[in-house]
C-alpha cells in the first residue's frame, strides 16, 4: 500500500502538464510532411512518392505479366487434362451407380407393367 509521501502531489502533476502544453501544441502544428528536396531517409515502399515508368519500360512489365498469365493457363489446362488414376474405392461405387441407373432405365423402357 502506498504512503501519502510516495504518491505524486496532483498539483505539481497539473502544473507539469500544463507547462508541456505548448510545446506539444507547436510540435503538433509543425508542417508533417516533409520538404521536397530534403532528404527522408528510409519509408516503407507505400509511402515512397511514385516514379513515373518510361513507355518502354511500361511495355516491357505488362509482355512479362501477359507471359506470366499465359503460362498459367496452359499450366491449368495440362492439370485439367491429365489422366490421373482413380481411387479403387471411387471407381467401385460409380460402377454401382452405373448398374443401378442402367436397370432403373430397363425397367423404365420396358413394356412390362407394374402394379
């Protein structure tokens, strides 16, 4: 438990936060940005200014994007159109499904009445 000559006097607090007022407000009012032409250092790349790209080079990106995606296409369609082997378990039951169906359709087109 904390004796009454351990804790801060409120007074002397205020007085100290008051004095530290003007200085926040100035450091506050001062221009954020920094100038154009001085130097900032190291920033993260979303807050670099952007560079304009050269029309060459502009081209170039966009032939190497287009090849990326191109090449991902047939990618998919070589994935799509591989022959993998089948799960036994896969093919017993699509065979009994086949079974089922092809002898409901029996039953279906033949002329045998069932009552």
């Amino acid at each position: 438990m904390n004796t009454p000559d351990e804790q801060p006097n409120p007074d002397e607090a205020l007085a100290l936060a008051r004095a530290a007022r003007e200085q926040m407000a100035a450091a506050l009012d001062e221009d954020q940005e920094p100038e154009p032409d001085e130097p900032v250092g190291w920033q993260p790349i979303w807050k670099r200014p952007r560079t304009p790209k050269s029309k060459a080079a502009q081209k170039k990106e966009l032939r190497e994007q287009r090849r990326r995606i191109q090449d991902a296409a047939k990618r998919r369609l070589a994935a799509r159109n591989s022959r993998r082997p089948r799960s036994r378990q896969s093919r017993i039951g699509n065979a009994a499904a086949r079974r089922d169906a092809r002898a409901l359709s029996r039953v279906r087109h033949s002329n045998a009445w069932l009552w």
